[in-house]
C-alpha cells in the first residue's frame, strides 16, 4: 500500500532479515564502535557467565555484542558494532 511517506510497516522486512540472518555467524565482520576495528566475528573475546555471553573488542576490550537467553525470550544487544557486515553465498 501506497502512503505519503513511501514505507510500508516492518513485515516487508521479513523475507530479507530471515535470508541475511541465516549466515555462519563466525564468518560476520563487526566494526567495534570505540576503536573503529573491524574484524570477523571469530575474533573477538567471548565471556560466558550469568544468563548469556557478552564478545569484547580484542582490540580495545569494548563490549561489542551480548546474547542473553531466559525462558520466554532471547535479547541481542549488538549497540557497541557501529554496523556488520554479511557474507553472501556465491
């Protein structure tokens, strides 16, 4: 549907997220928010403890990225990455 502002609602993202976000997730570049490096996912520093994993900077130590899993939701925190960076399969 047409509007005067040219959007749709976030159901039209649905397709293409559920495509992007089904990736090896090691193989996704970050680029940390305090440093400006950029590297694979793989190379970050993960800690375990309490409900879910916080990936640091190995870089600078920054938090870039926490994963944190109770029994009725899981929450992604990705706000220390100033973008990511997918992979496309050939």
């Amino acid at each position: 549907m047409d509007n005067d502002y040219g959007y749709v609602d976030g159901n039209a993202a649905a397709g293409p997220l559920q495509e992007l976000l089904a990736v090896e997730a090691t193989t996704v570049e970050g680029q940390c928010t305090s440093c400006g490096r950029t590297s694979m996912l793989a190379d970050t520093r993960v800690y375990f403890g309490g409900p879910g994993l916080v990936m640091r900077c190995r870089g600078c130590g920054a938090e870039l990225l926490s994963l944190v899993t109770t029994p009725t939701t899981t929450r992604l925190d990705v706000s220390g990455l100033t973008c990511l960076t997918f992979p496309l399969e050939a």
